[in-house]
C-alpha cells in the first residue's frame, strides 16, 4: 500500500471499454506523478492509501480490470514527515604534515 496525495483529476474521454466510467485522479507519490483509478470519491488534497498490482485491480471492480493502481481509502488526518533540510558541506580534510 502506498499513501499519496491527490493532485488533480484526469479526464480520459477516449477510453476502453474495460474502464467503464471509473474516475482517475492524478497522485503524487513522493516526487513522481501517477494515475490511480478512484475507487473512493477523493478530491484534490486529499491524502488516500492506494494499493496495487491485482490488489488494484480487485479493488477497482474486477481481476480483469486493467488497474495497476487503485485509491482504496480517503486518510482522514496525516502529516506527512517534514522535509529534511541539505546536509551542511563535510569540513575540507587537514593539510598533509600539519602545516
């Protein structure tokens, strides 16, 4: 299971027909951007817990969905660790013979 934050809906209007009517919602996993299938009903800003492989798929209708990530839940408080801010520059290494 991942935790991921919604970042905006994805609108598909030209589609298989094995995606049926199912929303996409754009997510955010650490730096990377991802479509998960919204099982849910999220809105942008949301934090959701998204599962996948055939996990995914399961959850998002059926083992023959073709989902390799699915929004299972809506996290109803979470906050996310800060970031860590820059290591400070190693000191330079001591001169040779001391000088």
């Amino acid at each position: 299971m991942l935790i991921c934050k919604v970042v905006k809906p994805l609108v598909s209007t030209n589609r298989i027909p094995d995606f049926e009517h199912k929303h996409l919602q754009v997510v955010l996993d650490g730096s990377t951007k991802k479509v998960a299938v919204d099982a849910v009903g999220c809105v942008p800003g949301d934090w959701v817990i998204c599962v996948g492989s055939s996990a995914a798929r399961e959850a998002a209708g059926s083992k023959s969905y073709p989902s390799d990530l699915t929004i299972v839940g809506i996290i109803d408080h979470w906050e996310p660790d800060p970031p860590k801010p820059p290591a400070a520059p190693a000191a330079p290494a001591p001169a040779p013979g001391g000088a």
